[in-house]
C-alpha cells in the first residue's frame, strides 16, 4: 500500500526530501553548534537527490549500482546529522523526526534497488 502523502516518483520525493531539510534549517537557530550541524545535514540532504538523479542517467549497470550506493551512502549520513540536529535542537523534535525516518525510508528503498539491480 502506498502512501498519498509520498510521492511514488523518487526523483520528486528526493526533491521534496531536501527542500524539507532545507526548511527545517532555515527555522533552526544560528549558533556556532546548529552552524556546522546545519552545513553538513544541507550537503548530505541534498546530494540524495542529485546523486539519484545521476544513477537513473547511468551509462552502465555498473555505474547504475556505484551511483545508487553514493545515494544510499547519502541517506545513511543524512540520518546521522539529523540525529545530532535533534540532540542540539530537542524544541524541534517534532519537525526533525518526519525528516529522519524519510531519511531511513528512503535508505531502505534504495537498498532494495541495489539488491534488486545486483
């Protein structure tokens, strides 16, 4: 079952993933902690998408799965910096949390393209 609210494309729910991050960071406050947190969440976030992007124009099954493992790589080290986001901004728990399990979710997802792909 699907759900309504995510969109089935990955190429727009990877969109969606990182303007939602990029929302939650504008809202967060700017000290020197949430500054260096917030430059590698954005980094990590962001390059899910791109790196899927550059996945679906591989030119190869073996460039197709080096740059599904990028992305998935992406995901994982986006959770980590969520996390840490968390812990320094526990006020906005209820904004990172959705934004960390998408980060898991889609993970997951991408692993069972690579696996599916091998």
């Amino acid at each position: 079952m699907t759900n309504p609210d995510k969109p089935f494309n990955l190429e727009l729910r990877t969109l969606q993933f990182s303007k939602n991050t990029i929302n939650l960071c504008k809202k967060l406050i700017r000290d020197r902690i949430n500054f260096k947190l917030i430059e590698q969440l954005i980094s990590a976030a962001t390059s899910v998408g791109a790196n899927y992007r550059e996945a679906n124009e591989a030119l190869s099954k073996k460039d197709f799965l080096y740059r599904m493992k990028i992305t998935r790589k992406e995901c994982k080290e986006s959770s980590y910096w969520f996390e840490l986001i968390e812990e320094a901004n526990p006020a906005n728990k209820q904004e990172i949390n959705p934004l960390l399990t998408e980060s898991q979710e889609l993970r997951n997802i991408f692993t069972a393209i690579i696996e599916k792909t091998k």
